[in-house]
C-alpha cells in the first residue's frame, strides 16, 4: 500500500493519498507539514519560480518546454527547492513520529493483520499482532519482555542486552531454542552467543521496541528447539595459520567464557607481541564489523574463520583499529587484515588476546590445533577437517 501510493504520488503529483494517511491519526504533524507547505510556497515567491509543481511524468514532458520558453533557471529553482523541502519534511516527521509515537501505517497495530490464522491458536493469534519474526519476539519474551530491557547491543559474537531484573530472563536452554550458541549472565548484562548474526537481531529487536507495537508474549512451550539435519563431510581439508607473531594458546584458556566454552566454535588464540594482524586462511573476507575489531572469512572449502581482535574491545568503537581490507576481497594467507594499536587496548583495560574461532561447526569434523607456543605470524597451527 506504501509503495503504490508513493508512486501514484511521485508519477502524478497528487499528494492527497499519502496526507490522507496521517492527517487525522496525527493532526499535530499534518498541521506542522501544511506550514511547511506554505514555506516552500514562500520560497518559490522569493526566487521566483515560474512553473508550478509536477509530477514526474508531466515534469520530463514540460520542460523542454520551458526550456525553450528562456525558464531553465526555473527548472533549476524548482528541483533544489523541491529537495531541501522534501528533507526538511522528511527529519521533522521522522522526529515527530518517533518522539509521539503516532500510529501512522505499519506502528503501533496499524496493519493490516492475517485473518487467515486459526481462531484459538494462541501462537498464531500472537504472531498476527505483530509485523516482527517469531524469534525476535520470542527473543524479547526470553529478556523479559520490554518493560524489562533498559538497553540493546550487540558485537560480532554476541548480542548485549541490559536488563531491570536478571531473574526474569529465560533459561539457556530456551535461549539455545531460538538459536543461541550459550548464554552469559553477568550481573543485569546478558549476553546471549549468535555469532555474527548477532548485530541484525540486534536491530531488529530495536525496531520492534521503537515501534511501539503489541508484542505477543509466548510462553516456553511454544519454544521449539530447531532438529539438526544430520551432518555431512566434505572429505576435505583447510590449514589455518598464526594471525601475529606471538603466543599460540588453546582456545579453552581465552579469559572470555564465550570463547573458552567453545560457544562460537573451536580454535586457538595469539598472544600478539605487535599490532600486525593477518590473515589465517586463503579466501574472501565476508564481513568487517563497524568496530573494526572482528572480521569473518570464508575459505574455498566452506570453512568459516572469525577473527576477534581482544575481549571486549566492541566499547573502544574501532579508534584502536585500522582495517586494511573490505567485504568481499579476496586474501592469502598471511595478507595484513587490520594494524591494532595494542598499547591503546592495553591503556584501555582489555586483553589483547586475538582469537581465531572456526564458527561453522555442523560443516566441521575435526580441528587439530598442532602447533603452540611463540610462532611467527603465518605459521602453520591448525588443520580442519570439513
């Protein structure tokens, strides 16, 4: 419906069908949006524009016209004031909207909602009032609900939530049911593992609280553990290497539960004696977090490689990192990822422990770490069997 009347509006010019959606569920920004109307009438008095508004079809069909009548500069005028108002408009709506919640289309239950769902079905009934997926909303069920969430994160391992009341957050086994990887509990924080996903549940969980709409509360037994497919091997191998010179440790003495546990995945960690990361594999990088302290890899076998850059560095907000690749280029072994200020991680009171987790375990039937110790940046320290 959006999209059909924004069209309608930008092909013919009438503005009608969009201002009938809002001016009687918010009069105040209808109100505001009419003297917004009147500005940029004032404005096209002020520069004196001589053609009137179009739409797009009529607007490519007049001016040669108009051209040709000596009112290019017109044509100039009227484009630029059409943009600086449409901004304008644009920010104050979006302010008002979200400062008032006003119930315009698609918030706060003003959709059209699936009548097809059983009558009784509480699950269904429940997933009608709400646009978001199910595992968003079981989700915010599992935190507590939204009077329970103070406050939304996420990193490229974990999603971040801080709580009112620890007590109301569910069980790890019913979080592992909506497809975490383990549950952290400190204090008020809770950090529930998903990988690289976590970041996109993250928004989608905030979109939903900003929206102000229903959120159906489901109970435990509606969450239903996902069945694994049984696992299938591709019969081959990948050789994973020193991301620094320095320290090889095993994974399971990392000072991060997530990664000690195994949450993410198996592998090792480096002790860096520099800031110069590498590559551990031959392949493609597919994701660099906006932190800039975690980057995915994916090999030509499949493997998938996450390279954490210390504990809990998300916070210094990628001012000790500078990312010398971008998603989707393609990497050697032993090419530089990223250059870390470890002096500045230090000063900031993190570990600079640089982690390499092999994330996609269904597609994984060993890992050997066969090497530890002080290594070379490049060396050889595992191998992985998919």
């Amino acid at each position: 419906m959006l999209f059909a009347t924004a069209l309608a509006t930008f092909l013919t010019g009438v503005t009608e069908p969009i201002e009938y959606m809002f001016m009687f569920i918010a009069t105040p920004l209808y109100i505001i949006y009419a003297l917004v109307q009147g500005a940029a009438f004032a404005m096209a008095d002020l520069v004196n524009l001589r053609v009137h508004s179009f739409g797009s079809i009529e607007f490519l069909t007049r001016t040669p016209m108009a051209i040709n009548a000596g009112l290019a500069l017109d044509i100039f005028n009227f484009v630029w004031v059409t943009v600086l108002f449409a901004f304008i408009m644009y920010f104050i709506a979006n302010f008002m909207i979200k400062k008032f919640n006003y119930a315009t289309p698609g918030r706060n239950g003003n959709y059209e909602q699936n009548d097809d769902a059983p009558a009784g079905d509480g699950a269904a009934a429940g997933a009608a009032t709400s646009s978001a997926s199910s595992q968003v909303i079981n989700i915010i069920n599992l935190l507590g609900g939204r009077a329970n969430i103070v406050d939304v994160d996420a990193c490229m391992t974990r999603l971040r939530v801080t709580v009112k009341d620890a007590e109301k957050v569910g069980t790890e086994e019913q979080w592992k049911a909506e497809g975490a990887m383990g549950l952290v509990m400190k204090g008020q924080g809770v950090q529930a593992i998903y990988g690289p996903k976590a970041d996109v549940l993250k928004s989608d969980i905030q979109d939903v609280l900003d929206s102000g709409e229903v959120i159906p509360e489901t109970l435990p037994s509606q969450m239903t553990a996902v069945q694994k497919a049984e696992a299938t091997f591709k019969g081959v191998t990948d050789e994973v290497h020193s991301v620094a010179d320095g320290e090889v440790i095993n994974i399971e003495d990392v000072k991060d539960p997530v990664f000690s546990q195994k949450m993410m995945g198996d592998g090792f960690a480096v002790e860096p004696e520099n800031g110069h990361i590498v590559s551990p594999v031959a392949g493609k990088v597919t994701s660099v977090f906006p932190t800039k302290h975690a980057l995915g890899l994916v090999t030509d076998n499949g493997l998938e490689v996450l390279v954490h850059i210390g504990l809990d560095t998300v916070s210094l907000e990628g001012k000790p990192f500078e990312v010398k690749v971008s998603e989707g280029q393609t990497v050697a072994a032993g090419d530089l990822l990223v250059e870390a200020d470890l002096d500045a991680i230090r000063e900031a009171g993190r570990e600079t422990s640089t982690i390499v987790v092999f994330t996609n375990a269904d597609a994984i039937k060993s890992v050997k770490v066969e090497h530890t110790g002080k290594l070379a940046a490049n060396a050889p320290v595992a191998t992985v069997e998919l």
